[in-house]
C-alpha cells in the first residue's frame, strides 16, 4: 500500500507501528522461553526469604539500581575483581531483575558476605565516612523507618502467582522440601511469612538495634544473601560453559 | 509523481499540502544506499559464523567454531561463545602474571621476602587487594576492624599467624556480640597466592605505619 496511506490514517500507522516495534523484543526475548538451556541447573538458588524480599524492594524504591549493577560479566577482568560470572540461574526469581545498567559504584552480585552488617549500616548511613571519595548519598533514614510488613503474606502470594515456588499448601511446601530441603522450605512458606520475617530480623540484627525492626534490616539481609546462593567449588567450569 | 513536462528535473512526491506546498523526492544519496547493503551483507555473513538464530528449543550455533577449552583431561572445542572464551582466556593464560602467582603460592614466605622480583609483584598485586577488599574495614580512621596500618606486630608475628588470621573468619570487637557472623571468609574469596601476597603485604604495613611507597 502506499506510504501516504498509512501517513493519513491514525489507526492503520498505529497498528503498523507497534507491529514494528515488537518485531526487535519478539526476536530476542520470545525464543529464550523456549530454549531450556537460557537457565543453568544449579543447586543453591532459592527465592528470597521474606525479610530479604522487602530489603529487595528497598533496594528498588531508593534507587540503588541507577548506579550499582548486579551482573558480572564474563570477562577476566570482572572474574578477577568481582567473581564468578552471574549466572541467569541467580537471578531466576526476580520480578524484575536488578541487574542494572551503570556502575557509578561498584557491582553487587557478590556482595554476601564480604563486609560485615555493622560496616553495611555506617555505609548505608554516611557512605563517605568509610569511603571519602565516595559519590554515594547517604540513606538515614532507612535506620529509623519502621519496616512496614503488613502485607508479607500478600507479597508473597502475588510472587506465587507470577511461578516462584513460595508454597501454599501442603503439596506445595513437600515439593519445596524436596527440591530445597526443609530448612528452606519452612522459610518460603506463604501462611508463616510473617513469623519467619521477625525471626530472620531478631536473629540476624542486621541494623544492630534489637528494640525496633527497621528498614535498614531488611535491606541489609538482603544485600549481605546477595551472589551466596550458588557454591561454585562443586562445580566445574566447563560445566557452566555448555549452557551457552 | 513524474512531471512529465520536465521528465529531468527532480521530481516530487507528487502530493500538496494546503494547496501548494510539496517535498521534493531526490534519491536516496549513493554512498547511504551502499552502506546500508553492506550492513545487510554484513549481518548474513554475521548469522553464518556466530550464533544468531533460534530455531524449535535450540539455536544455530554458528560456524566460528574455535574455542578451545580444557575440561576433565581433554580439550573441548565449541562454538563462539563468551564463558568458553573467558575459560579459555583463564587457562590459557601463559603470562607472567600466572607464572608469578604459581610462585608465590609454592614459595615459602622467607624465600619470597627474599626474592626481589616476587616481592615487586607480590606487593603490586596486594595493593589492589587489599583496596579492593580490605581497606573499607581496616583504615585507621573506619575502625571496624583493626588499623593494619598501626598494627605494630608484636616481636616475632610470623608471617604464618597472619595467614591464618586472614583466612579465619574473624569476628570484629567493634559490633553487638549479637552480629551475625557475615564477617568475610576470605578463603573462599581468595586464592593461595592472594592471601600469601596480602600477608606479606600487611606485615609490611604494620611495621611502616603506611604504604609503601
């Protein structure tokens, strides 16, 4: 037809339009639901605990995403300075991913584990008093606000509907034993989210303040579970390498 | 629309808007035609030799069929693709930088000291370390963990204890006893010749005050 036809009519453009610029996202994101092996099996991977899941969300309303990624790449030089490569495994249960697109400060990915909780609360309250070059603002807030988890057995429902395994009933919690072991499983359990929150902050006190549960410890649990899921030494590197 | 008074002159879109206005159709100028055929031939060519297309659950792969790994005794070879690549890069790696490191982790600590050479890069490659992972704890002015540039080791701290400490998980005096033990394990950060290179290096630093120039 000629172009002067689609240029005059509103719909016949519109339609065209978005049949066009799907083309791009059809091409590259449709095939991978259907190649198996865009997802490594791995053990380790688990969805996240409650208490993690809102230090998660913490993590996505302050923003922390504009400046740190959450993905090392394949490459000698991220090998060396942040570890293993992420694997699409580790991050299987985000909705949505965070693995971010600038590093105006350093990578995440691996962040579990390698400084203490006292050293992530100074940091996340004055970043520059640990590191003075530092462009990070500060965040003191997150000490003082009340984490509010009202909605934690909501939360997690919406994530079960969307396919990540929290369990809802018996069937579902005997699946997640087998397939995560019970340990774990009694923590993805949908009708004791609450319970297991408030008993992951009280024994973790990420925020070192044991008279309030706050923000900061949840974001805290959640920055200190980060890249810890998966143990590579039982793994041989050839065998990461076949999935791609 | 051809004018077929003026077949020669450029011609128009052959519409008007608002009675008299109307664009000019000029080609399109050679040099963009044949730039964009060559990216058209540049991707075919692209398709062919790494993976591009899905096809059912798999893909094609590609014929660029040269990345050579070691996994388990034999040497697999694969088609283009990046981890294949990055294994390839870490195993293959011939440089002196790998012959160093191999050093360091078989060489005792007095022999190292010793050796100016292993010095030189043992102290190069624990700076970085140590900015990397140790310094946001154990700066003088931070005080989660212990000034190492004020250490003073006592007379006779060998280079063995420092090891040890570092490889320990090692819990800070300065948090609530009731702080999770998420204080790093560096041994399962670090390899041999890191740890080795760090110790040699904090030695160092706890005896100078600060950084070796």
């Amino acid at each position: 037809m000629k172009h002067q036809r689609i240029e005059t009519n509103t719909t016949l453009l519109l339609v065209l339009t978005l049949l066009v610029v799907s083309i791009g996202g059809l091409v590259e994101i449709v095939p991978l639901f259907f190649i198996d092996r865009t997802i490594e099996t791995v053990q380790g991977v688990r969805p996240y605990f409650p208490l993690e899941l809102l230090g998660r969300d913490l993590y996505q309303r302050e923003g922390c995403y504009l400046c740190h990624s959450q993905m090392i790449r394949p490459l000698r030089e991220e090998w060396m300075r942040y570890g293993h490569y992420s694997l699409a495994a580790e991050s299987q249960y985000d909705h949505p991913f965070q693995w971010g697109s600038r590093r105006i400060g350093p990578d995440l990915a691996r962040m579990g584990g390698k400084y203490s909780n006292a050293w992530h609360l100074q940091h996340l309250v004055a970043p520059r008093s640990i590191v003075p070059t530092s462009r990070m603002p500060n965040y003191p807030w997150l000490k003082n606000n009340l984490l509010s988890y009202e909605d934690i057995t909501a939360h997690l429902q919406a994530l079960a509907d969307t396919g990540v395994p929290y369990s809802g009933n018996q069937a579902e919690y005997e699946a997640n034993v087998i397939r995560f072991g019970e340990k774990v499983a009694t923590k993805l359990d949908i009708s004791h989210a609450r319970e297991n929150l408030i008993t992951q902050a009280e024994s973790g006190n990420y925020d070192g303040d044991h008279s309030h549960l706050t923000e900061m410890d949840a974001l805290i649990a959640y920055l200190q579970m980060l890249g810890t899921l998966v143990d590579f030494s039982k793994y041989d590197e050839s065998y990461f390498v076949q999935f791609r | 629309m051809i004018d077929s008074q003026h077949p020669l002159a450029v011609q128009t879109t052959g519409h008007t808007w608002d009675g008299d206005i109307q664009e000019f159709n000029n080609l399109i100028p050679k040099y963009w035609l044949r730039g964009f055929y060559a990216t058209i031939v540049f991707s075919v060519c692209y398709w062919l030799l790494y993976p591009a297309w899905p096809i059912g659950r798999d893909y094609t792969k590609g014929i660029l069929n040269q990345i050579n790994y070691h996994s388990e005794e034999t040497t697999v070879r694969t088609h283009w693709n990046s981890r294949a690549l990055l294994l390839h890069t870490l195993q293959e790696d011939t440089s002196r930088r790998r012959e160093y490191l191999q050093k360091i982790a078989s060489t005792p600590f007095a022999e190292i000291a010793e050796n100016a050479e292993l010095m030189a890069f043992s102290y190069a490659l624990a700076k970085r370390l140590f900015g990397d992972n140790c310094v946001s704890c154990h700066d003088g002015n931070i005080g989660f963990g212990a000034n190492l540039f004020a250490a003073r080791w006592k007379e006779g701290t060998g280079f063995g204890q420092i090891e040890q400490a570092i490889i320990n998980s090692h819990k800070s005096k300065k948090v609530v006893s009731s702080d999770t033990p998420t204080i790093p394990s560096w041994k399962n950060r670090l390899s041999l010749s890191e740890i080795k290179a760090l110790t040699i290096y904090i030695h160092q630093i706890g005896r100078l005050g600060n950084v070796p120039p």
